[in-house]
C-alpha cells in the first residue's frame, strides 16, 4: 500500500491518505466496492482522473471536497449518511483525502456521534494521525454542538 496513514477502522471501513493507481487496483482485488474521497481533484497530491480510474475498475467513486481551510458540518453529514447507508448495505468502503487528516475527524465524529461509541473508541485513528489544529478543533466543536442540540 503506497499510501499514507493507512488503517482499518471496522472490517467494512478502512481510511488513508492519497491512493495511488496500484493502490486502487488491489482495493477491488480485495473486494472494496466504494471509494469515497475527502480531498479537492486539485490536492497537491491528487491522482488525476481518480474517479474514472475508480469506475473503470466498476467500483463506486464519491467526492465530497472539504476545502482544508473551510470543513462544513453539511459535508460531515452527507458523509455520515453514506457510510451508514453503504455499511447497511453491505459495501466495503475506502475512505480517503491527502493525508488522512480530514478523513480520521470525519470518522471520529461519526463513531462518537452517530454510532456513540465511547471517546476511547472513536479516537481511532485519528489519535495516531495528529491533534487537530484550531480550524479543526472548532469544525468538530461545532458538529457535536449540532449533534447534542438534535
């Protein structure tokens, strides 16, 4: 696996940095059905045509671009209802973007707020990966203030 910060999260869901071609490739060999991307087409490190390479190979490609400097809580949710309807479904899903930063928040607020894991639980993987900035640490101050007002 070329990528970076690579880690199965469930046996449906496993999340990493950028995919590279080859990386792609094994995912269907392995049985993943969906890719989902967290990162902009023009992320530094972007494959180019990643969702046509995806569909080529007859997997399902998402791009939800969470601009680094402007996460929105509506992208967090849109992803939160993909995972729980692809899972429920039986899909094998690949969650990725550059570094596995916004990913590993995204999950985070998804095992603690939609599957409410405990803090122990939902802090993997996102505790290996790194401590989220002040951006960030306000964008999932403010999911979960959604969440408890819900």
């Amino acid at each position: 696996m070329d990528a970076v910060n690579t880690y199965q999260v469930f046996d449906w869901l496993w999340t990493s940095g950028q995919l590279s071609e080859d990386d792609i490739v094994q995912l269907q060999k392995d049985g993943f059905t969906t890719i989902i991307n967290l990162a902009l087409p023009t992320s530094t490190n972007a494959i180019k045509g990643e969702g046509e390479l995806v569909a080529n190979l007859h997997m399902n490609y998402i791009n939800i671009p969470v601009e680094w400097e402007l996460p929105e809580v509506e992208q967090f949710e849109l992803c939160a209802v993909l995972l729980s309807d692809l899972h429920e479904r039986g899909h094998k899903v690949w969650l990725h973007c550059a570094m596995n930063m916004r990913v590993s928040a995204f999950v985070y607020l998804y095992r603690k707020l939609v599957l409410k894991q405990s803090e122990e639980e939902a802090v993997h993987p996102i505790k290996d990966i790194w401590t989220p900035n002040p951006l960030w640490r306000e964008f999932i101050d403010e999911v979960v203030a959604r969440y408890l007002v819900d």
